[in-house]
C-alpha cells in the first residue's frame, strides 16, 4: 500500500491545482531571480505571496487597486497567500499580543501596526489572494504546556474570527493547526478548526527549530482528525526527502524558499541529491546539472558554465540556477503525482531514498521559512 499518499484537485478562482503541490514562495510578489513566464512554463501551478511584505510595502490597497496581485504580477495563475502572522512573529519587532490582535513594529522602517484577524483576511482579500489563511499565533520552540494551550485557545477564537470576515468572499480559507509539540494540544487545535469548517487545513508552527523526528510526530498525530476530503497543508517544508515523507503521510501542499534560496547559492538538485556548483571539481566538467532534467539550463549549459558564472557573480546565474532548481522541484511533483496514480507510490519512495544522499552540502539551511 501507498501508505496515506493521495491525489487530489483545489478549483481556485484561477484554476484548478493538483496534489500533492509544491507552492515556490514569492515574498515580494516576485518568485527571486525568475519570471512567472518561466514559473509557467516549467510546470509550477500555484505561488505564495507574503501578506505582511506586501502589506508593508507596497500596501494591500494600492495591489486591490492596480488589480489584484495577478493582474499588478502578471501572474494568471492560483496565489495562496500566508496570514503575516508568521512573519509578524518572526520579523516584526516589540510586538504584544491582545485578544484583538497583534501590534508589531514594522522590520522595514520601525512604524506601528496592528494586524487583527479580520484585517487580516482584508488584506489577504485585497491581495487578491485564491487560498487566504488564518490568523494564528505561531509559537516558539520549545514553549512551555501551559503557554501553548492558551495560544490554541487564541489561535482557534482568531480561526472564528478570520471565518466570519471571509463573509461569502470569494476565496478559499485555511485553517492554521498549532498546538507546538504536544500531541493533546495540537489535536484540540485540530479539532475546533475542524470543527469551524474550513476550506482546508495547514498545520502550522513547525520547521521552527525541532529535530525533523518531533516534527512527523506532530503530523501523524493530527492527520487523522482531520477530514479526508479537504487539502493539508505543511507549511514552510521543501526538502525533496521532506516532501516524499509529507505525501507519504497524506500532506498535499508545500512550501518553501529552498529551492530558490540555495540556487542563488549555486545548490543545485539532483535525482541523486544536491549538489553545490561552486566546487571546483566543476570548473571542466562539460555534462549538464542533471543529465535526466528537461529545463532550459540543463538543455544548453555545463557545469562548467554555470560554475563560472557563480564565481564570477554574474547576474545570469542566479537566474539560470533559479529555472533548474524551479522545473527540478514542478518535475518532481509531477512524478510524484504519476506514482500515485499508478499505485506505485511505495517503490518512487524506496527508490528516492535509495538515490538520495542529501547532496554534497548537509549545511546550514535548516530554516525553511522565508
Ligand atoms: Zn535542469
């Protein structure tokens, strides 16, 4: 059997998705270093957008003004975008959490904001977005029991909140689980979201700081409580090993800056795991990133190149490193998908990790946020 593996369809306002999905993330309603053209052509189907980036700079009303964010991006494409929540409680500073809501001060020039639940589907609404998600408080790990229970209770009275100001708006509202890494609390969170009848759930809080182990713990202690007909989504996971374990589990949808954060870097991936072009046992090598890769780079370019242009910090390599690692992770998904239409999700899942070595660069990039 293929394990909780399962295919799905999300109709959006802009199309129909198919999961399991990978969303590369475009913080500034810009996928870095590439444009939506590419992103289409290599197969991508959805983005994310970051509400509080966008709130900030250059304002929700003046992107409802220009059109939305697919027609100010020129993306025609489904847009999911994040609450701020977690970029409120990441990036903003001085921030106090009320009943109400969160006032923060701004990482850009210091000004202060006050983001509520209902503001929060506002801006989200005025972005334009497909796939709007609540207002959750993110908590840090580890965070004592007692912090965390009161924090479900918040999250689940902002879920309400965040359903109410939806008000018939014509996009689809996720849920945020939380409940940091205890097992009862994060299947109370579960369940009054479920309860509260969303869209879809996200199962946030986590890629914050805890071994990868108490991580899936958390996942298959809530996959079950949570209904069969509607998407999951892991936010903030995109590490191929991660995806593969995700839809093993029965998770539909990710995200991450990975990929286009470690292109820029000159990490590149391959069906045997990443590699780092900056290496100098590249600088004569004539064969493509990926010989099994269809994407404009790896059709025209050698290692060699592409290694020449990291080092040189041209400006090309970080676009033509972006397209390869962009079509790499929409192929993948892709693949992924077939297997388990084939019912063969099992054998793509012992071969991937047979392949997989983790890459020449087991380094730093444990954070996957953006
Ligand atoms: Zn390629």
């Amino acid at each position: 059997m293929d394990g909780n593996a399962r295919l799905g369809r999300i109709a959006t306002g802009h199309g129909t998705v198919e999961t399991p999905v990978f969303m590369p993330v475009g913080t500034q309603g810009t996928v870095k270093a590439i444009t939506n053209r590419d992103l289409k052509a290599s197969g991508v189907t959805m983005i994310l957008a970051n509400a509080y980036h966008l709130y900030l700079r250059p304002g929700d009303a003046l992107i409802r003004d220009m059109g939305g964010l697919q027609k100010f991006a020129g993306w025609d494409g489904p847009i999911l975008t994040d609450s701020g929540g977690y970029q409120v409680f990441s990036l903003g500073t001085l921030r106090k959490i009320k009943e109400e809501g969160v006032t923060f001060q701004s990482h850009i020039d210091g000004s202060k904001h006050f983001l509520s639940p209902e503001r929060a589907v506002e801006i989200q609404r005025n972005i334009g977005a497909d796939i709007c998600m609540c207002l959750d408080e993110c908590v840090p790990y580890p965070s004592t029991y007692e912090y965390t229970r009161d924090s479900v209770g918040l999250t689940s009275r902002w879920a309400k909140r965040c359903r109410d100001a939806k008000d018939g708006g014509p996009f689809l509202l996720f849920g945020i689980l939380q409940g940091g890494f205890y097992k009862d609390l994060r299947i109370q969170s579960a369940r009054e979201l479920v309860e509260m009848d969303f869209d879809g759930y996200a199962l946030g809080g986590l890629s914050v700081g805890e071994p990868k182990s108490a991580t899936w713990e958390m996942v298959d202690t809530v996959i079950d409580t949570l209904p069969h007909d509607k998407p999951r989504y892991l936010m903030g996971f995109g590490f191929p090993e991660d995806i593969v374990e995700g839809v093993r589990k029965g998770i539909d949808m990710f995200d991450c800056v990975i990929p286009t954060r470690l292109a820029r870097n000159g990490n590149l991936f391959t069906q045997n795991g990443r590699i780092n072009i900056k290496n100098a046992k590249y600088v004569r090598d004539e064969s493509p990133v990926d010989k099994e890769c269809g994407c404009y780079t790896c059709r025209t370019y050698s290692r060699a190149y592409l290694r020449h242009l990291l080092v040189s910090h041209e400006l090309t390599s970080f676009y033509l490193n972006t397209l390869h690692n962009v079509y790499f992770y929409a192929d993948f998904l892709k693949r992924i998908r077939e297997a388990i239409g084939k019912g063969c999700f099992d054998q793509f899942y012992g071969a991937f990790n047979a392949r997989w070595k983790g890459g020449e660069t087991q380094d730093e990039y444990s954070a996957c946020n953006g």
